[in-house]
C-alpha cells in the first residue's frame, strides 16, 4: 500500500480545504468551468474521471473469468451483496435520514439530492481498491480479479437500471438519456479502452510492461482524484460555508451503512464456512464504492453545484479510515475462519 492509499483521507481533506478557499476567493472561475458542458456533461470533470478511472480497468484481466466455475461461493455472496443488497439499503438509509431523522436541518429539494447521490454510491461496487484491501487481508489475488471482472461486467447492464429504479422510487426525476450517456461514457468505453490497452501492452508472460504503464498512469489517476475534489468543493464553497453541518449529516448514513454492510456479509462468509482468502475480499468488494463512477453520474445527472455531487465526494472522505477500520477487523478474525 503506497502512500497515496495509505493517506488518501488526508489528501482529500487537504483538496476539500483547498477547493473551498479557492471557490471562495474565485468564484467567477469556478462559474466559468462550471459552464463548459457538451450534452449535460461538464468537459473539465469528464475528462478528469477518465484519469482516475482508465488506469484501474487497465488493471482487470478479464481472461481470469475462466475461473468463474471455481469456488462459486465466494463470487455468488459479493453478487448478491453488490446488486440485491447494499443499493437497496443505501436507498433505505438515505430516506430513512434525509426524508425523516434530518428533515427539519435540510430543505426539500436538497434532501433528495443526497439522497441520490447516496443511491449512486451504492448501486456502484468497487473496482480499483478492492485490490488495495486484499492485499492487506491476504486475500486470495486471483480469485479478487475474478470477482471484479465479474463486477465490472454486470456494471455495464445493471447500473443504470437500478440507479433509475431507486432514484424513482425516492421521487426523484430520472433524466434516462443522460443516466445511459454516463453508464457509456464512464463504464463502457473505459472498460473497452482498458481491455484493449492491456492486450497490446502485456504481451509479456512477467507483465513487466503493464506494470511500467501502470506506473506510469497513476500520477494522473491522483492528480484526476484531488482535482475532481477541488473543483466540486469549489461549486459548493458558498453552500458548504452557509451549512457546514452538511458534510457530517451526509456521513452518518454512510458510516452506518458501509458497518452494516461489512457484518452482514462478513457473518454470512463465516456461516457459509469461506476461506479467509476468500471471505475477506469479497467483505471488502460488498462493502466498498467506486465513488469515481458515483461522482461522474452525479455530476452528469444533477449538475456539479448538486446535493448529489456533494454526497459522493463526501464518500471518497468516509470511505478509506472506515475500509481501514475493516482491514485491521478482519486480520483480527482471521482465526474465525480456520485454515485456508
């Protein structure tokens, strides 16, 4: 784990302070970036999502989906937990938060945007640190490639399906057109850019060469991640400066569902007599968000000065010391589990 993952709270809390100073002093331009849009999608932000996002489908060798037949239940639990579970609790909390516990500190409107951001989040299962929580649970590589692959795949079908049905189902207007567009535009076309940049590049059997590129991409996968925060806090410098209290509403809900999540799938590994190589990733693949995903559609669907914006940047602050918090939980356990 470098020192980017190791500090990622950290550098994202450095880019929020930024981002708000900045849109603060500046705000004219911040307005004019803001106003650089192609078919409802911001060109600044849509490119700075393809930096943070191509490297990690670079990572995904989708020929380890051969494997798919072999210990099925590992694969079958973070399916159900990704696609039949978290969306559909993450939806829950937001309601159950935004429409009723803090219903008197947030107007109407804004409310229903964190509650989609929030959707968003859930409905998106994590990609690129998975890999990064595997590792520092031993868990089993191949089998992690495999059950991200597999992810991925259904990402492609399923995302915009469920996004729309939960965002309907919380009374908030789906914009279908722009929901497909970012489904293309950010998981799509990646994913191709990915597999085939991979294919031309490893053609060797030690990967010497994908590692290189790999290394050579992720300076920009960061500079992509804290500019994108910098310029939505930015946006939203006036509305976080009014409401400051907006940031620790948003990660209540979230702290509370990615816990839950993590000890339902975690007690259903240990009943299901799992692997510790294998029970831990796929913990870490249901409980974990590809915010990268979750921002780009935000942003597309609601606008960069949205709730919903503003709720999945909240996210990338919530989501590494809680992942943390889990690695150190499940390397505790591991005596739960047996032997592998």
């Amino acid at each position: 784990m470098g020192s980017f993952e190791r500090y990622l709270s950290v550098w994202v809390a450095i880019a929020i302070v930024c981002g708000v100073a900045l849109g603060n002093r500046l705000p004219e331009y911040f307005e004019l970036i803001a106003s650089w849009e192609f078919a409802q999608v911001n060109v600044v932000i849509a490119v700075l999502i393809w930096l943070m996002i191509y490297p990690m489908m670079v990572q995904i060798d989708f020929s380890s989906l051969k494997e798919v037949g072999k210990k099925p239940q590992g694969l079958l639990l973070t399916l159900v937990v990704n696609w039949l579970v978290k969306p559909f609790t993450m939806a829950f909390l937001g309601w159950l938060f935004f429409k009723g516990i803090f219903a008197d500190w947030v107007d109407p409107k804004t409310a229903s945007e964190y509650i989609a951001g929030m959707i968003l989040l859930g409905v998106a299962p994590c990609t690129a640190m998975v890999f990064v929580w595997s590792q520092l649970t031993k868990g089993d590589p191949n089998y992690t490639l495999v059950q991200v692959s597999v992810n991925d795949i259904i990402m492609i079908f399923a995302f915009a399906p469920i996004a729309g049905f939960l965002l309907g189902v919380t009374d908030i207007s789906v914009p279908w057109g722009t929901l497909l567009l970012s489904v293309v535009l950010y998981v799509v076309i990646p994913l191709l850019a990915g597999a085939i940049t991979r294919k031309q590049v490893d053609r060797s059997d030690d990967h010497s060469a994908l590692e290189r590129l790999l290394a050579t991409l992720k300076p920009w996968s960061v500079i992509g991640l804290l500019t994108t925060v910098v310029l939505l806090f930015g946006f939203q410098a006036q509305t976080i400066l009014a409401q400051p209290q907006a940031i620790v509403l948003i990660a209540i809900p979230l702290l509370i569902q990615t816990y839950s999540i993590f000890a339902m799938t975690y007690w259903v590994a240990r009943k299901m007599r799992l692997p510790h190589n294998i029970a831990a990733p796929a913990c870490m693949i249901g409980t974990s968000n590809f915010f990268e995903l979750a921002v780009a559609v935000a942003i597309s669907l609601f606008g960069l000065h949205s709730g919903a914006a503003l709720a999945t940047v909240v996210g990338v602050l919530v989501e590494v010391p809680v992942m943390l918090s889990l690695v150190w939980f499940a390397n505790r356990t591991r005596h739960w589990f047996g032997a592998v």
